[in-house]
C-alpha cells in the first residue's frame, strides 16, 4: 500500500502563488505584476506602453516568417509554457497578459483542431465545452512551473455581467470578461482572484426644492488604486491566504499581507519543558 496512517503530516508546503488579477482599463494590472521577481512576461496584447525597455519577452517566429514579440495563437502561448518549463532559467515568475486576448486564440484552436469554421459551428455551446478542455491544458502547464518554484500571474480585463442569484432579483457585477466556462475555471484555479479598481465615494447632489427637487449621485475619488480579495455582491473575488478585504494596487503590500497571513497561521512550537532535577 502507498499510503499509510504513518504517512500523515501536518507540515505546511507553502507553494508560489497562483494569482489572476483583474479590473477596469489603465488601473495598472502589468505595472502590478512587473514588480513581481524576476518576471517573463507573455503578452497577448500590447499592454506595456513605456514600460517597454527592459521587460523581457520571447522573440516568436509567426507561421508567416514574421518575428516579433507579440503572442498571436494559443499554440504560440502553450510552446512559450512549454519552454520554460523544459528549459533551465531564472525566471521566478510568468506573467500572461491577457487572457480575455488570449480566448480568441484558443476558440480558433480548437475550431481548428475539431475541423471547424469558428466556435460557433459546434451549435448548442458545444464549442465552448471543448475550448474549456484546451483550456485546462495551459493551466496544467502553468502548475507544472509552479512545481518548478515560478509564481504565476494572469492578467484580464473586467466586465459587467448579469448575476442571476437564487435568492433575490438578479443585479450587475463586476466579473473576468471571458466566457463563463473559462471564467470559472480561472476562478477555481487561481490561489488569489483579484479584482482591481479605483476607490470611489458617491456624493448625491440636490437641486431645488419642493415639487422641483432632483436628486443626482455622481462619484468621486483621489485616484487610489485597490484590489479586493474576497467576494462582495458588486465584483468577483477570492483568496486562499485569510488576506484583507482591501489592499493597495502594489506587489510589496500583497506580498507583505501574504507573508503575514502565513506567519500568523503556522503553528508556534510547543515551548520544552525544564528537565526534571
């Protein structure tokens, strides 16, 4: 037998994290994760704007003879995984920025891989079944890094979606904006799923008075950039480190947080007793 009643432990493996960062456009999701050690960055989109010099990337040869380092189908994405994980570096962490310019690729994938026109050709959704398949392949690469010692940060754009709740009326929220079965399993996978935005008060406004009065909210706010850990009914949010509601858009204070949550949850050693005179 493999395993036995002696094979149990209590001892604590703490891994790299395996974290998705999402939220609105220009809220400094790469700044967020180019902080993070020694990053190789994997960008399917043109994300740094002028933080370009000295983020270091693969040079890809396209099917067309074209190089440059822009990754441009699913199977390009899968061969950079595939060469980090078999290769020796000193890379600590891969950064894919974005998934949601990532889903297209992997939705011609697949439509290619079953002899298919698009996605949609599948009918009844059925594409989007098998692409959630495909999917689960590059998650599993990206766990094989993370065996190897590498973080993992994935990056996406956020979305307004219908949340129709059991219990109440449906109503807005914020969510990764992929479809929901890649969503989900982004979800599911991520150790920290963050969802990143501008703090914001509302201020209501009143004009006139009396049969005239109006009422108008508008919102108002500094500039300061949060990522929100756990889930509430406006965005979609969770973590595996016990981490503050809040938290600032920086590497240092996630990283400080993370540090601290595991500090506080590990057992101190029982102190030794005095020997016996």
């Amino acid at each position: 037998m493999a395993v036995s009643l002696d094979s149990i432990s209590t001892g604590k493996a703490i891994k790299p994290p395996k974290i998705t960062v999402y939220g609105v456009g220009g809220i400094g999701k790469t700044t967020f994760a180019l902080s993070a050690p020694k990053p190789i960055y994997l960008p399917t989109e043109d994300g740094l704007g002028l933080m370009e010099p000295g983020v270091e990337r693969f040079d890809i040869t396209h099917e067309d003879g074209t190089t440059d380092k822009m990754i441009k189908t699913w199977g390009e994405l899968l061969e950079c995984i595939g060469v980090l994980y078999a290769g020796e570096h000193e890379y600590q962490t891969v950064i894919v920025d974005t998934l949601d310019f990532a889903e297209p690729m992997l939705w011609r994938h697949t439509a290619d891989k079953y002899g298919k026109d698009d996605i949609e050709a599948f009918g009844y959704g059925k594409g989007y079944v098998y692409a959630a398949d495909e999917a689960r392949v590059l998650l599993a690469g990206l766990d094989a890094l993370r065996d190897q010692g590498m973080g993992i940060i994935l990056l996406a754009h956020s979305d307004t979606k219908k949340y129709d709740a059991p219990d109440h009326e449906a109503y807005d929220r914020y969510k990764l904006r992929l479809h929901d079965r890649f969503a989900n399993l982004v979800h599911d996978w991520s150790d920290a799923l963050l969802f990143a935005n501008w703090r914001t008060h509302i201020v209501k406004d009143v004009k006139g008075s009396g049969k005239t009065k109006k009422e108008t909210a508008r919102g108002v706010g500094q500039g300061e950039r949060l990522m929100y850990t756990e889930e509430r009914p406006a965005w979609w949010a969770k973590n595996r480190y016990r981490l503050p509601l809040e938290l600032p858009m920086d590497w240092a204070a996630f990283q400080d947080a993370v540090t601290a949550s595991i500090a506080a949850s590990t057992p101190k050693p029982a102190a030794k007793r005095p020997k016996e005179s």
